[in-house]
C-alpha cells in the first residue's frame, strides 16, 4: 500500500506489479473530484479490457484520465488512470511504480538488504587530550537548502539509529559547519567543514615551534 498524491490530493494505491496500468476506483474518482484534483484528458473511450482476479467477467471502465502522480518528496511524473466501476481498490501499475522508484522487477527484489552496524570499541573508555592554549572555534550554522532538508535529515537520522552520531546536549566550544556533497548517483554526503578548526589548531603548533627555536 502505496500513499501517493494524484493531481494533489492523497490516494491509497496498492502496488501491483502484474498490472502495466493504473486503476483507480469509482470511490477514488469521487474523492478526487470533490478534492478537485487537476486532473485533465477525461475521455470515456477504452481499447483496453480488465478482469478481475480469478474472474472472467470484463470490468467496465467508467473513464481515463491523465493527472500528474508523486510519491513524499519525489518528482511528480504524468501517468494515465483507468476508473473501474465498483472497484474495491485502486492500483499502481508495474510501469508508473517503476518509474516513480518503489518497484524493482528483477531477481535483486527477491534480496533482502541488512545495514551492517557500525563497528565500536565497546567498555573501552578514551581521553581525548587537547591543547588548552589552543582557542575553540564557533562557527555558525550554514543554510540548508530547502530541496535538501529532507534528504539531510534522513542521513542524520540514519547515522543516529546506527549510533554513528549523537545530540549534543549543553554547551559546546567546539562547532563546524556541515557540508553537503553529491555523489554521482544523485545522493549526498554529509561532511563537516574543519579548516577554521584546522587553523587555530596549526597556528598554535607553528607558534609553538617558533618559539622552540628563539
């Protein structure tokens, strides 16, 4: 079961991979005109038949139409619907549902992925020394593009549920920006800028070897 928006109004959709079109309904065509849905092209016309499961009686498809598709945050495509008369529930088709990335055909859907936990040095306690001449830095926070608030917060969450990161509680001397780099399957990387943090540390060695030499 599949929440997607048709046409900007949210419709439950079951994911059939069997079916190469999307049916949509006679209670779900209704929802959609009383929320307006844009929606356009409705003809009555149909070349193509439909049966039910296990069932040779032919559905009688009361419309099509097109109406632009989306699923959360990704990219909205332009699919064709076909509204059945008392249908029970609609379905996504194996075609749109590829497209919009929640259907993988092939042998890798039979694979089940296990994200491996990250590896600790677990009832081992580690002191980190640091030069108390050496002046923390603060920095404030970078803007976040808006496009990316959901996928940076999605990689935060998943490096918090693998125990990679943890909130900060209280005050901290210490703050670096993060940075947001692409890969080149389009996803992202969060990294942290540490140059400011790197200078003050590298200053502080530079003087000191300075002064070693007077």
């Amino acid at each position: 079961m599949m929440q997607c928006r048709i046409g900007g109004a949210d419709v439950s959709l079951v994911i059939d991979s069997g079916s190469r079109f999307n049916l949509i309904s006679q209670d779900d065509w209704l929802t959609l005109q009383l929320k307006k849905a844009k929606v356009f092209n409705v003809r009555g016309n149909s070349q193509s038949q439909f049966r039910g499961y296990a069932s040779d009686q032919i559905l009688n498809v009361i419309c099509i139409f097109e109406a632009p598709i989306s699923i959360k945050h990704s990219p909205e495509l332009i699919a064709s619907f076909f509204v059945i008369e008392k249908g029970r529930q609609s379905l996504l088709g194996r075609e749109t549902a590829t497209k919009l990335n929640v259907l993988r055909v092939g042998l890798p859907v039979n694979n089940i992925e296990m994200v491996p936990p990250f590896p600790k040095w677990k009832g081992s306690k580690v002191t980190l020394t640091i030069d108390p001449y050496v002046n923390p830095v603060k920095q404030p926070m970078r803007r976040i593009p808006v496009a990316l608030e959901g996928k940076v917060n999605e990689k935060l969450e998943e490096a918090y549920k693998l125990d990679i990161i943890e909130p900060v509680k209280g005050h901290s001397p210490w703050i670096s920006p993060m940075v947001i780099m692409f890969k080149g399957n389009g996803d992202i990387r969060i990294c942290l800028d540490m140059r400011q943090a790197n200078r003050a540390f590298f200053a502080r060695t530079t003087l000191c070897r300075h002064l070693n030499h007077l």
